[in-house]
C-alpha cells in the first residue's frame, strides 16, 4: 500500500509546467469530416518542476524526499506552485460539502426556448440556491443530462438553467425516473457551505480546491481525492443569521469520484491534490562548489 511522504516546503521552486491532460476520443467520419468525441474517465494534473541551486544540506532534503518516494509507488502532497495564494478572500481553510437536492426518480419535463426543468409534483428545488450546479440523468436527450447551472428560480417546481456542456435543453415532456442530484461523480460544480457561521469571503476564478473524502477539519492532515480549480468566480449566499453561508463553485475538471455523505470537506487554504512521480529514476547534478541542481516529474494520482 502507498506511503505519502511529505514534501520538504522550502525552498520554493523556481520554474513549473502544470498542465491538465484529459483522455477524449475522437473519430472524423470518411464521409462528411464531422469529428465525434467522447470524453472518458481519464482527467489529472501533470507537472514538471525545478529547483533554485543549492547547497547540500538543503539538497540532503529533498534527495531523501525523492528516495522515499520510490518511483511512483509512494505519493504526496502537492499544488501548482505559482497559485499558493488564493485569489479569493475567504477567511476559513476549509468548507464543508452539502447535497442541496438529491432527487433519485423524478418526472421532468424540458423546455429548449427557456431553458426550463419543470418537475411534475412535489418541491425538489426548495432548498437549492441561484448559481447551484445540478447533475440531471434518466432523460432521453443528451443535451438534457449532465450538469447545468441554476440562472432562475421561478418557484420550488421550475427552475432556470444554463447548461454546462451545451448551447441550450432540447424539448422533451415528462420523462420519468430522472435523477437531480449534486456533488456526484461527473459534475462539474461543488456544492458547499462554510464550517462557521462567520466564515465568509470570496472564491474566484483560478482559485484551487482540493477535494477530500474526509469530514476532518485538520487542514494540514487530510488526504486529497482530487485537485480542482473553480473556473467562474463562486457564488455565495449570505444565509442570514446563525446559517452558514452557501457557495456555488463551478470546476474543472470533473469530479471523479462523488462526495458520499454531506459534510466532506473541500480545501482552500492550503489546496492540494495527491502526486506520484512519472518515472522510476531520481537523479541529481551537482558542481565543483557543492550547489545541487534537482527537478522532477509528477501527475496525480486518479
């Protein structure tokens, strides 16, 4: 079983290349030279990362580090090295996952004109808020499924949307035993709330959060289960006095793995994800002065 290592925090590195590498398959038809494309499972963060020159007894740190990695089979903690700092000014290291709507067979009804969702009974949108992202499956229109933002909401039955992944909804009337739900495996929106009453600020776009499994609030302690970054700036909801104020976070890329139970905490200060390296070899250079060279290559872990 995997170890994670602690990373030595200083020095900081002085060059990165941090990319997001998607699995997507793509076929042109011989015919017409229209491209379909599948997008797959398969999405992590890679990075190639150098270190300034340094004496030994820094080097000594970061060559046991290496070591103790062995290859890709250990892990760590790790974060785009240019964004340590958040953008946003939320003022708690952490936010606690909250399910706003959890609806697991419910008849739905589309409007492409508006972009509408009408339930057909009950109250499935009383409790969500204006900017949450909702993940709709079960119906038989692609454009219909996946995640949508709320832009509206008319009332606890209909609400107003924009989808994520395409231009607008297709027209379809009610179809039965569709799903609504948030915070699941695909979706590309969090829904969050702060851990206190006072807890308040905001999170922009190219803010990092690391996604846990885990309700600890030990921000230094958790393990990560995802890297992301919050590509529209959140949406917040002051939810009046003694409430804990409500954040919307539209990211990417997908969530991989969805957030079981309400309460699961996502990470802003400090934001990590979980790396191993990309090769089996750790090397070094050093001269006649005794100043080490190091870099090394990492993707997280899926």
């Amino acid at each position: 079983m995997a170890k994670i290592i602690d990373m030595p925090t200083t020095p900081n590195f002085i060059s990165s290349n941090f990319r997001l590498r998607r699995y997507i398959g793509a076929a042109v038809s011989p015919y017409s030279g229209k491209i379909t494309t599948q997008e797959y499972d398969g999405v992590f963060w890679e990075a190639e990362v150098t270190l300034p020159p340094m004496r030994r007894d820094l080097a000594a740190n970061w060559q046991s580090f290496l070591l103790e990695l062995n290859g890709p089979v250990n892990t760590f903690k790790f974060s785009d090295p240019d964004a340590l700092t958040q953008r946003g000014t939320h003022d708690n290291a952490t936010l606690m996952a909250e399910a706003r709507i959890n609806e697991t067979s419910i008849t739905l009804s589309f409007a492409a004109s508006t972009n509408t969702i009408t339930a057909a009974s009950g109250t499935p949108f009383s409790n969500v808020i204006v900017g949450d992202f909702i993940m709709v499956t079960g119906s038989a229109k692609a454009t219909n499924n996946g995640t949508h933002k709320i832009t509206a909401k008319t009332n606890n039955t209909t609400i107003i949307v924009d989808p994520v992944d395409y231009e607008s909804l297709t027209d379809e009337s009610s179809k039965a035993g569709c799903t609504i739900k948030q915070n699941v495996k695909g979706i590309k929106g969090l829904s969050v709330k702060a851990v206190s009453n006072g807890a308040s600020g905001t999170i922009l776009k190219g803010d990092y959060v690391g996604v846990s499994n885990s309700a600890t609030t030990d921000a230094s302690g958790y393990t990560p289960i995802q890297y992301v970054m919050a590509t529209e700036n959140a949406t917040e909801v002051d939810a009046g006095s003694g409430n804990r104020n409500q954040y919307a976070i539209r990211i990417e890329p997908k969530l991989r793995t969805g957030l079981s139970v309400s309460g699961q905490r996502v990470y802003i200060n400090p934001a990590k994800g979980l790396f191993r390296l990309t090769s089996k070899e750790v090397e070094w250079s050093a001269d006649n002065i005794s100043n080490y060279g190091l870099s090394f290559s990492c993707q997280e872990v899926i």
